[in-house]
C-alpha cells in the first residue's frame, strides 16, 4: 500500500511539472506568434501548438487505440509484445486482487485518457418530423384539399365574409395535428426513456481498492477487474485473469450460436456485448464505450417505438374495411347527388351557377369520406398505450417491448417459477443434518474438527459468490445466488469460518461450475505443502446422496451408507423438504495428486461421503394464487404450493403434479391432453419448463412466462411475454424478457395483466364511440341526402364531429382505469375480431336512436318545435353532439349496466366531457358565421340536453339483452373483406331506389 501511495505522489508530481511546463511553451510560443488581424482565420488542420498528454505518463506505452486494436482483432502476439495480461495489469496501474484505486482523481484519469462506458446515441425524432407525419396524413390532406375549395368558393359565393368557413376548417385541422403531434411525440419519448433505463440498469461486481463493490455497469472504466458469473453480460472489452469453465455466447458479436471456451493461454479476450453462459471469471477491463466493436454498433442504433405492433396490424386492417365502406357510401351518394342537381335548373332563385353547386356537392361528399375513417383511432391506441406503460412504471413494471402491455392482455396461461417470484428471495439456513441427526445451532462446536474442515471446504471455496466488507467499519457483505449468499452467511455468522484464510490456504485445480441439468457444482483442490487432493459436490440432496457410499456422524466416524442407512436418510430429506426447506447436500473424497493426470482430472461421481445436508428456507410471498414450475423435489414443491393456494391440502395431487422427467417422457398428445390439469411441475429442468411453454403455444394459449434464471432465458424468449424479475433476476434472464418486473413481486404480474387487458378494452370502448358515430352519420346523411337532396349538417359541423369530438373521445377514453371485473373477464384471443357481438348491440341500439330523433326532427322539426329552419338546423347538431357526449359515457362500461362506476377515478374524461361541452356552447352561441348555428335560449337548449340524455337509459336497457357467444361478424381475412365489399355494393345499388319512396313515407307521417 506504501508504494502505491509513493508511485502516485511521483505520478502526480510529475504531472504538475508537465502542465507547468505545457504553460510555458504554450506561452512563448503564443509571445512569439501574435494573431495578425489582417490574415484572415485559416482553416488549415495542422497543429499551431505543441500537444502535450500530461495523462499519457500515468500510462506509457499504452492508449486507447491500441487496447482497441487488441480486443478487435484478438491480437496474441500484441499481447504477448506488451508482457502478456500481467505486463498489461501492471501498464494500466491495477492489480487482480485489489484492483484500482479508485479514488475520484484515479477514475476521472481512466476516463479522460481512455473513454467513459457509455456511447452515444441517436437522437429521437423530432418533433417537427411528429408535425410532418401528421400533415403527410391522407385524411389530413383530403380535409385541407376540402378547405381550400370551401375558402375559394365561399368567398365567390358570401364575398368578405365568405373566409369564415375555410379559416375554421383549417382552425379544426391545426387543432387535430397539435393533439396527434404531442401525444406521438410523448409516447415516443416515453419509450425511448424506458429502453435506456432497462439498458443503464446494470450492476456489476468489480474489485476496488481490495474490495468487492457493486457498481453500474456506465461507470466501468479501464483498468477495473471485474467479476463474472453465469448470466452476466459481458460489460467491456478485456482479458481474462482467472477463470473456471467460462463459456461465452457471442451470438450477438459474430451471429455463430456455438459458444465459445475462454481460458488464460489460448483465447483471453472478451467482447463487450457477448454473455457468460457458464462458469465465472475474473477479467480486466481494456475498452470501454465507443471504443468497443458494440459500443460502436450500437450507437448507430437508434431505439425508437417505430414498429407495427399485433393490435395495430389487427386495427389497420379494420380501418382499412371501414375506410373502404366509407368510401363506397361517399361515392355513391355524390353520384346520385350530382345527378339529382344536374337534372334541376341550372340556376336557382338567387343565380347560383352549376359549378358552385358541383364544387359543394364533392367537398361535402369527400368529408363524408373523412368522417366514416376513424381517425381518432390511432391516437387512442397510442395514449393508451403510453398510459398503461406508465401506470405499469408506477407497479414497479418496466416494459422493453412496445407490444408488450397488449400482449399481456391476451395472456391465457403463466408459467412462474418458484424462487424470488412465488417466493421473497430471503433465504436463509434453517436446519444442518449431519449423519442421520439434526445440529441445534448450539452444538455446532461439538462436531468433529476433521468433518468441520472438510465442510468448511465445501461452503467456502465450492462457491461462486464472496465475502467482503465495504470498509474497515461496516459489517460483512455477501455477493452471489440467493442460496449462495444464504451458505456464506451461515458459514461466516453461525460456522465463525475465515474466508480470507481458508483463500490463502487452499488452491483450486479444476472447477466444475453449476449446471442446472445435474444441479450440483464440483471443485478439485488440495492444501498448500500437502499432495492430498480433494473433491467437492454441492448440489440438490437427494442427487449428492445418491453419488456418496459413506457418511459421516457428528464425531466423525466413517459410516458405510448401506440399503437401510440411504433410505433414512433420504426419508430425512423429505421430512425437511415437506416443510418447504431447499435442501443442498455436501459430500466429499479424497485422491492423491499422483492419480491426477497433468493435474487436470473430470469429478468423478461416485464413491463419495456424505458431509451434510443443509435446510433453507425461502419465505413464500403472501396473497399469490398461481401455478409454477419448479427444479425443487415433489415434498418441497407440494408444501410450497399449499403455502401459496396452488394446491388444496386436501387436493387430489393425481394428474395436477408432474415431475419433468414425467412430463419430457409423454408422448405429444398426452402432454397435449394433460396440460389443462397440470399446476405444479417438480423437479424440472429449463428444457421440461421450454418444452411445456411450446406445448401450451401450441393448444392455442398464449403464454407468459415468469424467471429470475440465466436457466429461464430459453422459456423466456419462446413464451408470447416474459417477464423477469429485477432485483434477483440475471442480466441473462433480463435481457430475454419483454417486461421487468422491479420489485421481484408476483402481485406486480397481476397488476400487468390487468393493465394489458384494459388497453384491449380501452380500445374496444373507443371503438364503439367512433362506430356509433360512423354508423348514425352514414344513415343520416344517405337518407336525408337521397330523399331531399340537401345536407343535414354543413362541412364545418362535420369537421367537429369528425375530428374534434372522436380526438377528444379517444383521449378521455383511453384514460380508463381498469375495473374491478377486468380479471373475470376471459382474455382477448388474437382470432376475435376487434367488434365483438357486445359491441354490436351497444353501438347498433345507440346509432338506431340517434337516426331515428334526427331523421324525426329533421323532416318534422319546423312543426314540432314551430321554429324557422335555422334554428332546427342548430338544434340538430346541437342534439347530435350531445348524444355522442352523453354516449361517452356509455362507452366507458362496455356491459357493466352501472356507466358511472369509477368514475371519479378518471379526472381526464370529467376534464374532456367538460371541455367538449364548453367548446360546443361556443360554437352554438358565439362562433355563428363560422359553424352556420343560431343562438338558442335555455328552453332549446334543455329540450336539446332532455332529448340526447336518452341515450342513458337506452343503454342500460339494451345491456340486458342477450348476445349470442358467436362471432356475428368476422374482418380478419382479406378475402372475405373482399366478398363483404363486393355484396355491399350491390345491396347499396338496391338501396338508393328505395331511399326515394322512404323519404316520402317519412314527409307523408310527418304531414
């Protein structure tokens, strides 16, 4: 340490005497070369100073591209030239045991001389570019072409006052495209945060100043020895130190799916990108950030939300259908328009000419076209969206995938692990066999000194977690799995063992790491000056007792492990398992270094003594009903589904718990046919939990999978959504998952699934609102147009309800809370169409009262109310609007009979019914020449507001009819888009000639 301290003291000296000197030079040379004002500045890249790299004499020899160059190219040679891994150590200023200083003089150093870890990113799109997709529109430009030619012709047609009609055309386009472009653009923003959040996240282990510190992987620099297990990502570039059976996956740097074996001598380097799938390591750092081949890729990357997700594939091919009927209808009614004012006098009592009147007719038929399309559908799905993310944010949920809410909303099936997801994660050592009898914490000093080394052994240096303390004063610190940290504890708090000392005085030869196949991990090692060699297993009891012949008993007498003596032994084992204890069993033998070959040998696996067997208890999480899957043994499963409600405690087990290797060894259609009776699978391996989520898949459900495991990264990624846990959870497990739950908590899971389907329903109540207005606008204004050959409503009037009423219904909407009765609702299956028959009843029921007061007042209205048609005219659209506020309402419960239920929770859609109601008081009374309205006093606006709030009770009624469970309408293929379209027209072709003789029915009741 006193020559550390020494070696700075020179460095720093030495570095002050360069920067006095740099300021000299840099003085004289600023004396001697005065700027010229008359030159003109030169832009000439050459130097104009002498550049002097104080830094570069902390580190001589060696900078940032040549360690580049050495990770990039995995250069031997250049490594051996620069004296191999300890050459490099001892350039860089580190050490393998102690690491670097790591003061903030030292780590500010590493950073300006080498690089920080992180690397630049794209910047988002702007929101200029939001403005420019939302002018790009078609419905956007259809309603500006529609503007211009009402702005040309009403000023031909009203003079001065004439641009009244094409300004507040244009005035309701600007207000739609600043909605669209703020929501996009927040949406975007919001997912950009919550992708580099789930990136930047990362702890690592990494030795400074001799102790091992948790730090974030972006604040890595070079020179830092970090510590590596299975699952971790591989945070730098570097070279190994030391290492045991470390295998990399650098599936993402090279696109090769073998992984690849890293050792000392042979291939040292790591590439920043790349996952340890097996072993652990300790590594030096040689590049960070944009100085690695990943940092450099992925900064070209950019992490926008552009991508088409399910949902939106499903609602564009249902806006494409709807758009198309729209169209058909349009184009059909300014036929049969234009042909009826063609064949009437040329001119009209005031001189109006042809052309005005065919200008009118195609602007009022192409806004016809804009309100069939549902353009406030898009925006509903992405504030939605955006707003179940962020309330998933604030149930400690984090999303990586912008479908990923959706998707949870059609969830059928979940497959959860047991440690950290049923359970808290909070293990700890609960009880200690020793032969055949159990050790009271008391009489641990009682055991033989001989059986306690070896045990000691096993715990302490058979591990790939550590103990350290932070500093001199704090207490001690474990690092590692939960069942690591649970032994370590037990073996320094209740064993007294000194880990510090059992390190020196040992030395590993060979290392077999965890494999969850085998469930055990094995070390080879022996005692400094002794050539007795040992081997040690730890692993799942009832497979260590089944490699041992022998145990021990707490004198330390050996013990032959006969017929009788097993079959206790593992009855033990049970007992402990059934009170929900993870049982780990330690045994070890010993072998003379003679019978090692190059002191290299495979772990045999047989012929062992028992040591021991360790009970630990993982407290299972209060409040969660749900299945799992489990590698623990039947007993301790069984107890832990009980704890948790899976299983009854006097459940039938027959048929609901299946062991993995059961399970691998049925045939498919037995598994096919078992699976709705399965809820617990024991003893399972990562390919039984894989194979069960293919099979679930493939009965059709779509399945989430919850894990903590670098083993649950294949199940992971196969099921339709994985969710992993984030504070136990592996960067592995992390990394193959759509969702990250941040409190390791199982009730997180359910609080997702519940915002998952709401997005679904907020989608499905938005969509019943648009359609309801679809289906009355287009009865409305066929009839009226076709049996008088007037237009109900003016363009301007059209425009509001179209684009301001739908954008404002899609807001408040969108904003809906999930119910209580959204978990007893069944899960969206991706082949149900969008509209279901629920819908079809509400909307049809809503639209069929709307049509009926309108097409009543319209032919009737003069003589029922005995007003002027101005007046009837205001009070249709002033009616109209209130029946799409009032049906809001109705929406927000698509079968709830009760629409005012939670509806104090939503203060967005009380705000936005208020502000609809305000605007449309405005337009009625005070934007007159813009909207073609007349002010109405308070008795016509209460036979206004008494006639449209109808449409309450006609909505509770109709809910209590009966909908049929088969789908009446189907739109997911294109060929029946196709056939539907095609007999749509037909039938509209017959329709006009009956929309005459309709027309004069109607005027014959009315007179």
């Amino acid at each position: 340490m006193d020559s550390l301290k020494k070696l700075k003291s020179v460095c720093m000296l030495s570095r002050n005497r360069w920067h006095l000197a740099y300021t000299a030079i840099y003085s004289l040379r600023a004396f001697w070369n005065p700027p010229k004002s008359s030159e003109p500045y030169s832009r000439i890249p050459t130097e104009s100073y002498v550049n002097i790299d104080a830094d570069q004499l902390l580190f001589p020899d060696i900078n940032w591209s040549r360690l580049r160059h050495l990770a990039n190219k995995k250069d031997l040679a250049h490594l051996n030239d620069l004296g191999g891994v300890r050459g490099l150590m001892s350039a860089l200023i580190t050490d393998e045991e102690r690491g670097i200083l790591a003061d903030s003089e030292d780590i500010s150093r590493r950073q300006e001389a080498f690089g920080i870890n992180t690397y630049p990113r794209p910047p988002g799109k702007s929101l200029f570019s939001f403005v420019v997709e939302q002018v790009k529109d078609t419905t956007v430009i259809i309603i500006l072409v529609c503007a211009v030619l009402v702005l040309v012709f009403g000023m031909i047609e009203y003079g001065a006052e004439g641009w009244y009609l094409g300004v507040s055309v244009f005035t309701s386009v600007l207000f739609v495209i600043c909605i669209s472009t703020i929501v996009n653009f927040k949406h975007d923003r919001l997912f950009s945060k919550l992708a580099m959040a789930s990136n930047h996240n990362v702890q690592m282990e990494v030795v400074r100043n001799g102790m091992i510190l948790h730090i974030s992987v972006d604040d890595i620099v070079v020179g830092d020895v970090v510590c590596l297990n299975t699952g971790d990502p591989v945070p730098a570039d570097g070279l190994l130190v030391e290492g045991h059976s470390l295998q990399i996956d650098e599936a993402s740097m090279t696109g090769e799916s073998d992984h690849v074996q890293v050792d000392v001598y042979e291939n040292p380097f790591l590439r920043s990108g790349t996952q340890v799938v097996d072993g652990h390591a300790k590594f030096l750092v040689t590049s960070v950030g944009i100085n690695t081949a990943w940092g450099e890729m992925m900064s070209s990357i950019s992490h926008g939300s552009s991508e088409e997700t399910p949902l939106q594939s499903r609602l564009n091919k249902l806006f494409s259908l709807i758009g198309k009927i729209g169209l058909g209808v349009s184009s059909l009614e300014f036929v049969i328009l234009l042909v009826r004012y063609l064949t009437d006098d040329s001119e009209d009592e005031d001189g109006e000419t042809k052309s005005k009147g065919v200008v009118g007719i195609l602007a009022y038929a192409l806004a016809l076209i804009v309100v069939m399309i549902p353009e406030g559908l898009a925006l509903a799905v992405t504030f939605t969206r955006s707003y179940s993310t962020k309330r998933m944010v604030a149930h400690q949920a984090v999303a990586k995938q912008i479908s990923a809410c959706e998707t949870m909303g059609s969830v059928t099936a979940i497959c959860t692990d047991k440690t950290g997801t049923l359970t808290m994660n909070k293990m700890e050592v609960e009880k200690f066999l020793l032969g055949q009898e159990f050790i009271e914490k008391d009489n641990y000093t009682s055991i033989a000194s001989s059986v306690m080394e070896f045990f000691q052994q096993g715990v302490g240096l058979n591990t790939n977690g550590s103990v350290y303390k932070i500093d001199l004063a704090s207490n001690l610190e474990f690092s590692g799995s939960p069942t690591e940290k649970a032994l370590l504890s037990w073996g320094a708090l209740e064993l007294n063992m000194n880990f510090e000392l059992l390190k020196r005085s040992c030395e590993l030869v060979h290392v077999e790491a965890f494999n969850s196949e085998k469930k055990r991990s094995g070390i080879l090692m022996k005692k400094n000056g002794d050539n007795t060699m040992h081997m040690h297993w730890k692993g799942a009891a009832e497979m260590i007792i089944a490699m041992c012949s022998h145990y021990y008993d707490s004198l330390g007498n050996l013990k032959a492990m006969e017929d009788a003596e097993r079959k206790k032994l593992n009855q033990l084992v049970q007992g402990m398992a059934a009170s929900s204890l993870r049982c780990i069993g330690f045994a070890h033998k010993e072998v003379y270094e003679h019978e090692i070959d190059d002191g290299e040998a495979e772990l045999k696996e047989n012929n062992y003594t028992l040591l021991g067997v360790v009970g630990i208890k993982d407290p299972c999480r209060p409040g969660v009903r749900r299945a799992m899957i489990t590698g623990d043994n039947v007993f301790t499963a069984k107890t832990i589904a009980i704890e948790c409600g899976i299983l009854r405690p006097d459940q039938d087990t027959d048929g609901a718990v299946v062991e993995g290797e059961e399970f691998r060894n049925y045939t498919q259609a037995e598994r096919i046919k078992k699976l709705d009776t399965i809820c617990l699978m024991a003893r399972s391996s990562p390919l039984d939990k894989l194979l069960l989520v293919k099979c679930l898949k493939q009965k059709g459900h779509v399945v989430a999978v919850t894990g903590d495991g670098t083993n649950d990264a294949p199940a992971l990624k196969e099921a339709d959504i994985g969710l992993s846990m984030g504070i136990q959870g592996t960067e592995v497990a992390k990394q193959s998952s759509d969702i990250i739950m941040l409190d390791d908590s199982f009730a997180s899971v359910v609080a997702v699934l519940k915002l998952g389907r709401n997005v679904y329903t907020n989608i499905q109540k938005f969509l019943q609102f648009q359609l309801t207005i679809n289906v009355a606008n287009l009865v409305i204004n066929f009839v009226v147009d076709i049996s008088i050959g007037e237009t109900p409503l003016t363009f301007v009037q059209l425009v509001w309800i179209n684009f301001v009423m739908e954008l404002l219904g899609a807001l408040a909407l969108a904003a809906e809370h999930p119910g209580k009765e959204i978990l007893d609702m069944q899960p969206v299956s991706r082949e149900e169409p969008m509209i279901s028959n629920i819908m079809w009843r509400n909307l049809i029921a809503q639209a069929l009262f709307q049509s009926i007061v309108f097409l009543t007042l319209q032919f009737g209205g003069k003589k029922i109310y005995k007003v002027d048609e101005s007046i009837k005219v205001t009070m249709l659209f002033n009616i109209f609007v209130l029946c799409q506020v009032f049906n809001l309402f109705n929406a927000r419960k698509l079968e709830n009979k009760n629409i005012f239920e939670g509806i104090h929770k939503n203060k967005m859609f009380l705000g936005i019914t208020g502000i609809i109601m305000l605007i449309q008081v405005v337009m009625v009374e005070f934007l007159n020449n813009f909207t073609g309205t007349k002010k109405l006093n308070l008795g016509k606006w209460g036979e206004c507001i008494g006639i449209a709030i109808l449409s309450w009770p006609i909505g509770i009624l109709v809910k209590y009819i009966p909908v049929p469970h088969i789908t009446i309408f189907e739109h997911s293929q294109d060929e029946e888009v196709g056939e539907e379209l095609d007999k749509l027209g037909e039938e509209l072709d017959d329709l006009g000639e009956d929309i005459d003789v309709l027309g004069e029915v109607l005027e014959g009741l009315i007179n």
